[in-house]
C-alpha cells in the first residue's frame, strides 16, 4: 500500500515517515524524483515527527499532496495534532501501517530474542478489540477516516483520500505483525554480515 500510495499521488506529493518499519518501508517503496519529497527524523528515532511535520510540510506546500506515513504506535504519539490540522484547514492525509504492534522492536525480537516479546502488542488491529480504533479517532477529530483490511481495497481507498481536500483523512492499514523489513544489518556487526532475509546473508566471495 506504500507502493501505491506513491504511484497513485506521483512525484509532486509530499511524503513524511515516522519511525520503525513503515519509515524503512516508505524510503524502499515510493519513488522520489525531486528535493523535498521525503521527510524523516533519519536516525534521530523521532516517533511521533510524522504528523506534526506533515502539517507543517502542507501549511509550508499547501498546493501539494502530504501524506503522513505513520505506524500505529507513532500514530499514537501526536495524532491529537488532526485537531489543529482540522481546526486550521490544513488537510493532510495520514496512512497508519497498523500491524498492532511496535513493529521495528518486535522484529528484532523476532529475530534475537526467540520471539520474546515485551511490551510491543498494541492491539490496534485486526483480531483485535482495537484500542485504540483509528477510524473513530480520526473521525472524533473532524477527518475523513476509512479503514482498509484486503489488498482488493488499497487502490479504491486510496484514490477517495486524493480527492478529498476539504479536510484531514485518516486511513487504517491493517497489515500482518509478522511483516519485516528486508534488508538490515544486526546490532553490533559489520555491514559485510548485512541480512537479505532471515538467516540469509550474502555470500562476499570475490569470483576469480
């Protein structure tokens, strides 16, 4: 859907990531073709950036399309801004990559820890009681809010938020925990022990 949501909008669009999955997800998967395309807190970890920044991002290009690429715990951090953004015409549109959890920490402790997980079930998505639930939240704070659950959806979804600038909108992604971001290198070693998926690292012999 990050995929898409770029080739849907194109390269005029504004893109701000939070932190974790959905912001390494968002630099592999949308093609940027011009300065200023892209903001993120790079490795300063910022949870929370996304929304705030892309309001400031769309106050600053208010004839440009931004979206906040945001994951459901980033989500949670500022959301409470969708209040000043509909409030002050500033109609951003926000995409929650929401696979209940702390994503890029549950990952590692996929990975690391012998799937040991600690403190990263959100219960935010699907299977869930959903707490909290994203489309209400949006729409208690005067966005236009849809949720999305099969990939037959994505597109349809996403082309209804393109045509609305009246006024904030939120969407729900609900996607698989178990996702991961491929490519990545494990804490403590040299780039050359770089993973290309799990377990699977290249081999760096040099042919004769």
């Amino acid at each position: 859907m990050i995929q898409r949501i770029g080739e849907l909008t194109g390269p005029e669009g504004v893109y701000v990531a939070g932190v974790g999955q959905h912001q390494m997800w968002a630099a592999q998967f949308i093609k940027y073709e011009r300065p200023h395309a892209w903001l993120n807190s790079a490795g300063l970890g910022t949870m929370g950036y996304s929304v705030p920044a892309a309001m400031g991002a769309k106050v600053g290009n208010p004839d440009r399309v931004v979206w906040a690429i945001d994951g459901d715990g980033c989500f949670q951090m500022t959301n409470q801004e969708l209040a000043t953004c509909a409030l002050n015409n500033i109609p951003i549109k926000v995409a929650v990559i929401n696979n209940s959890s702390l994503g890029m920490v549950r990952q590692w402790q996929t990975l690391f820890y012998d799937g040991r997980y600690s403190n990263t079930d959100l219960q935010t998505g699907a299977d869930t009681v959903r707490i909290p639930d994203f489309v209400k939240l949006g729409e208690a704070y005067g966005c236009a809010s849809f949720r999305v659950e099969r990939e037959e959806d994505v597109d349809t979804v996403i082309a209804k938020a393109l045509e609305i600038n009246d006024r904030p909108v939120v969407i729900d992604f609900v996607v698989s925990p178990n996702a991961m971001v491929w490519p990545m290198v494990p804490s403590g070693v040299s780039n050359d022990l770089i993973q290309v998926a799990r377990n699977s690292t290249p081999d760096w012999e040099e042919e004769d």
